[in-house]
C-alpha cells in the first residue's frame, strides 16, 4: 500500500513539475528570441548603412569629376 500511495504521489509531483518546466522552456524561447531579433536588426542596418555609404562615396566621387 505504501508504495502505490508513493508512485501516485511521484505522478503528481511529476504531472505538476511540468507546466512549470513548459513555462521555462517558453522563456527561454522567448529570450532567446529577442536576442537572435535584435542581432538580426543590427546585422540588416549595418548592411544598409555600408550601401548607403558606398552610394554617398559614389555620388561625391562623381560630384569631383564634373567640378
């Protein structure tokens, strides 16, 4: 009898550690996430501002040779 009480009481214990470990696994997600986002955005406006400077060195360069 004791060892059916300990099994039922390890499944719940087992059954209620579960939303709490889902719940940390989402955070982690969710951080994770952000951290990929913003690494994304940084890399995406580094790539913009490197054409957008080429196109102003370009411009200028031309600007130069009709002077």
């Amino acid at each position: 009898m004791v060892v059916l009480i300990g099994k039922g009481f390890n499944a719940r214990i087992s059954n209620a550690s579960r939303p709490a470990a889902m719940q940390r696994g989402e955070k982690n997600i969710d951080e994770l996430f952000q951290v990929l986002n913003g690494s994304f955005h940084r890399l995406r406006q580094s790539g913009i501002d490197a054409e957008l400077f080429d196109v102003i060195s370009g411009f200028e360069a031309l600007s130069a040779d009709e002077e």
